[in-house]
C-alpha cells in the first residue's frame, strides 16, 4: 500500500492537533486552551490571554500556559 506524501497543510494541522492535544487546559488558571495568530506565528495559549497583546500579554504570559507552534515556510502566508 503507497502513503501518500504529507502536504505542508496536513503538516501543520498535525502540529497544531498535537499541541492541543498537549496543552487542553491552562496549568495557571484552567482555562481552555486555544489557537491564535500573532503576527507571523501560530500560538497554543490560554483563552485568557486573547485579547491581551503588547506588555500586558508578556505579563500574563508568565502566569497562563502558552507555546509557539513550529509551522512549514509559507503556511500563514497562504492562509
């Protein structure tokens, strides 16, 4: 049986369901765990920190859970 090679989308999408899969709950508060973009970087932080940016999120950043998802070249960009 051939497999057919990984796109870069099911890359991604397989980066991101791992690090939901990691992090459901917020350590800090325990909060649900969500997906944003922030600038040219794809994140996995806690619901809490959505609608904080600038100093206050590198503030609240260090008391909720938050991590950086590795995407391929190019993925946002297309998105």
């Amino acid at each position: 049986m051939n497999e057919l090679p990984m796109t870069t989308e099911d890359l991604a999408r397989e980066r991101i369901e791992a690090a939901l899969h990691d992090l459901t709950y917020c350590a800090g508060c325990g909060g649900w765990m969500g997906v944003d973009v922030r600038g040219a970087a794809l994140w996995v932080e806690c619901e809490s920190l959505r609608s904080k940016s600038g100093l206050r999120l590198a503030i609240s950043a260090g008391f909720h859970d938050r991590r950086r998802v590795e995407l391929p070249e190019g993925v946002l960009a297309a998105a």
